[in-house]
C-alpha cells in the first residue's frame, strides 16, 4: 500500500509538472518569434525602455493589490475543497470587489506620481505623459490577479493552460505589427493592449464558471480583511521584489546605458523562463497539495522532497543543454547585438539548479499561513541581491551580475534550509542530496566545456554531458513512478486496435 501511494504521488507530480512545462514550453517557442522580432526591431534600447517601464508598473501594481492574488488562492481553495457553494460564490464576490477598489485606487495612484515615476526611472527626459498613458495597466493587472486566484483555487489547470497559451499568441499578433509599423512610440499602447488581452481572457473563463457578481454591502466587503491581512505580507514582499528589480534595471541605466538594461534584462528573463518550465506547476498544483497538510510537520517534509526531487530531476538535463546551446540560442532568439549577455547567463544557470531545491521549501510559510516568515525570507534575497549585484557590475560588468545572482541563490537556498528546518521542523531527505550531487556536477562539467575552443570538442562533450544527465533522470523517474508502464500499455492498445 506504502509502495503504491508513494508511485501515485510521484506521478501526480511529474504528470502536472509536465503538463504546465509543455505549456510554458509552447509559451516559449512562441516567445521565442516574438523577442526575436522585437529585438530586431528595437534593438536592445528599445528591449531596455520596455524592461523599465514594465519593473515600474509592475511595482506599483505589487504596492496596491493588497496581496490579494495569492492570499485569496488559500481562502477559495478551501472552500472549494470542502463543497460549500454558498461560501465559495460569497467569497468569489469578495475577492472580485477588492480587487476592483485596489485595482482603481492603483491606477489613480499611478497617475498621481507620474511625474515622480519618470524621474525616478529614467532620469533624463520627460516620460510623464507615458506613466499616465500605462496607468490603466495597473487596474487591469489587478481584476487578472484576482479572477487568476479564483481559477486557480477552483483547480482549473486545462483554463489556467489555455489562458497562458492564448496569451502569448494574442501578444505576437499584436505587438510586434505595432512595433514594425511605428518603432519605440508602439511601446506604451502595445504595453496597454497586452494587458487588455490577458484580462479579457482570463474573465472569459472565469466568468462562465462564476457570473459576474460583487459584494453587495460593506459587511460583505469587510469579510474580507482577513484574506487583506493575510495579503500586506504578499504586497511588501511584492514590493521589495519589485523593487529590487527596479532599483537594479534603474541602476544600470544611470551607470551604464539602456542597451546595458536590455542585455541584462534579456538574460536574467531568458535563464528564468527556460527553468521556469519546470517550476509552472509549482503555484497551480503543489502549493494546494502542501496547504491540504500543513498541520502535519511529517506529512509536509515528505511533500517537499518529492516535489524537490522530481523538479531538479527534471531540470537539471535542460540546464546542461542550456548552456551548452547558448552562444548559438542567443542570437538566434534575440539578435548578434545581445552576445554579450552570454557568459553572465551562463553562470547565472547555477543558480537554478538551487532554486529547483529551495522554491519548494519556500511554499512552506505560506502553507502555514506565516505571511511575516515568507516576508523575511524575501526581503533577506531581496537586499543581498540588490547589494551583490551591484558590487558584482561595478567589478565584472554583466559576469559579475551572473556571479552575484548564483552567489544570492545559493546564500538564499542556506538560510531557507536552515529556517524551515528550525521553524517548521522539514527535513531534506537523503534522496534529495544524492540526486544533487549525481546533476550538480553535469552542471559544473558544462560549464568548464564553455571554455573550449574546439568546436568538435564543445559540442561533442557538451551533448555528451546532456545526455547522460538525461539518462540519470530518466532512470531515476522510471523507477519512481508509473507513468513510464501506463504509457506503454496505451502504445499496445493503439497497435493492437490497429
């Protein structure tokens, strides 16, 4: 019976992590004609205006939506789970009118400081008018994060997937005619429609399973503060992500130039999105899962190491190939004027194999409802890789951000380790170290062959550690779950039918 239900759980596991890696998956293929084409068409200037004015908005926005798109997943999924209708819809009222009134006070605020805005963004030129132009993007970013939250505690993966897949494609069609036709002035109204777009889907799907409907009076309303205190954490750790990204990009740009922000930005997003396939389904799935058991320290540990080791098996043979493909995807992806940000993204892929280990355990405050011990860990990350990578700029250039962002992350894994072992009680399995150490040096291997100068040797070492590092994975799953036997008997069946 243990045997079995270890199996299902690993299985649960990898067919969700899959499902939205094939997803994000599909979102970068798109992505990958989109940047392509903007990069062409803008250059990075233009890629380091979009970067600086989407960290700002998305600052703001982080300020005034009260946390509400991660503290209400908690509430309505409990609702869910436990089959009361009548709360769920009450409380799905709820969520909606906050988000409304954080949403207009926002975008109010935006236009407001407008002036303030632009000078401490760029510090050159007047962008006043343009923050006033983006300040409904604060408005709809708030009604998508809240009707993302209700579908997400309803459990609507096959939505949720949809939604992101739809999103991307309406954002090539739209943006990149726009940035053909009229350059850098595209930017701001392209910015606004890609916004537009994402609200209008994810309403669409949201809206068929819960009709439009708001809190009808005050005491309505007020039944939420306890989902709004449960969500200042979310907003000052929202902040202080924010801006630490703002204070770097805005960094940079007062110390170096905006093709510098765009090298560094198209790196730093680029390395994320690639391990963030296997990390999609963190949010949707695994954060639910460990919420059910937060009041079981045992049950909790066991979860995390699961979800541990199925994430860094998986990840760790794209990180390999990764970066052994970079000096080729680079400018394939962007153009020959975005080389430059490769060695930095190269060692900055170290840092996702510590993030693969360390995300799962940092769900586990929120599964807890300790909002304040989520805070500290974040703002910890946030103040170390501000001071870091700057430091590491101001010696190295763009090497030093890379070397600076994996030197924060592995800082980062220690002390997350360190807290939730004390606070919490989790223990890393012994399988969780010894997957680390069988993928780590794959890794530190793929790295030294970078340094390579013969192409037969570099790419023939280079696939060669890849696919070993798959091979291991392969093996490891295998063995763990029942995926590999359930496919095979499905491969039997079509052939026997035919």
């Amino acid at each position: 019976m243990k045997k079995t239900e270890q199996t299902d759980s690993y299985s649960h596991i990898l067919k969700y992590t899959g499902l939205f890696g094939g997803v994000q998956g599909m979102n970068i293929l798109v992505g990958i004609v989109r940047n392509k084409l903007v990069a062409t068409i803008l250059g990075p200037a233009g890629m380091g205006l979009i970067s600086l004015f989407n960290s700002t908005i998305n600052l703001l926005a982080n300020s005034t939506n009260l946390g509400i798109s991660m503290s209400a997943v908690k509430s309505i999924s409990e609702a869910f789970d436990n089959g009361d209708e009548s709360t769920l819809r009450r409380i799905v009222r709820m969520v909606r009118s906050w988000c409304l009134l954080t949403g207009l006070a926002g975008m109010l605020l935006c236009i407001l400081l407008s002036h303030q805005l632009s000078w401490w963004t760029f510090g050159w030129g007047d962008h006043t008018l343009h923050f006033v132009l983006l300040s409904p993007i604060v408005a709809i970013m708030a009604v998508t994060g809240g009707e993302m939250a209700i579908l997400k505690g309803a459990r609507q993966l096959k939505h949720l997937a949809s939604i992101s897949i739809y999103n991307v494609l309406a954002a090539l069609f739209v943006s990149v005619p726009l940035y053909f036709f009229f350059g850098e002035k595209a930017i701001v109204p392209s910015l606004v429609i890609m916004a537009l777009m994402q609200m209008l889907l994810t309403i669409g799907y949201s809206y068929r399973m819960f009709p439009i409907a708001l809190a009808r009076d005050k005491k309505s309303l007020a039944e939420g503060m306890g989902m709004v205190r449960l969500g200042i954490a979310f907003v000052v750790a929202g902040i202080l992500g924010s801006g630490a990204d703002f204070v770097i990009r805005s960094f940079l740009s007062y110390t170096s130039s905006l093709e510098t922000v765009g090298l560094y930005s198209a790196g730093y997003m680029m390395t994320m999105t690639y391990a963030g396939m296997v990390f999609s389904a963190m949010e949707t799935d695994f954060f639910p899962r460990l919420s059910a058991s937060n009041k079981l320290c045992t049950t909790s540990s066991t979860i995390v190491n699961r979800q541990i080791e199925v994430s860094l098996l998986l990840v760790s043979p794209l990180l390999v190939f990764f970066t052994i493909a970079l000096p080729i995807l680079m400018p394939l992806l962007y153009s020959g004027k975005f080389t430059p940000v490769v060695g930095m993204m190269q060692v900055t892929v170290f840092a996702m194999y510590f993030r693969a280990i360390k995300l799962p355990m940092a769900y586990l405050p929120l599964a807890k409802g300790d909002s304040w011990s989520y805070l500290f860990l974040e703002a910890v990350y946030d103040i170390l890789l501000v001071v870091c990578v700057v430091l590491g700029f101001r010696k190295w250039g763009l090497m030093g951000c890379g070397i600076a962002i994996t030197f924060v992350g592995v800082l980062d894994f220690i002390l997350i380790l360190v807290y939730t072992r004390y606070k919490y009680g989790y223990h890393m399995s012994c399988r969780v170290r010894i997957y680390a150490m069988m993928q780590l040096p794959f890794g530190i291997l793929a790295y030294l062959v970078t340094f390579v100068s013969n192409p037969l040797i570099y790419w023939g070492v280079g696939m060669l550690l890849g696919c070993a590092s798959l091979a291991v994975s392969i093996m490891v799953l295998r063995k763990k779950t029942s995926l590999w036997e359930s496919l095979k008997k499905k491969v039997k069946r079509r052939f026997a039918r035919e």
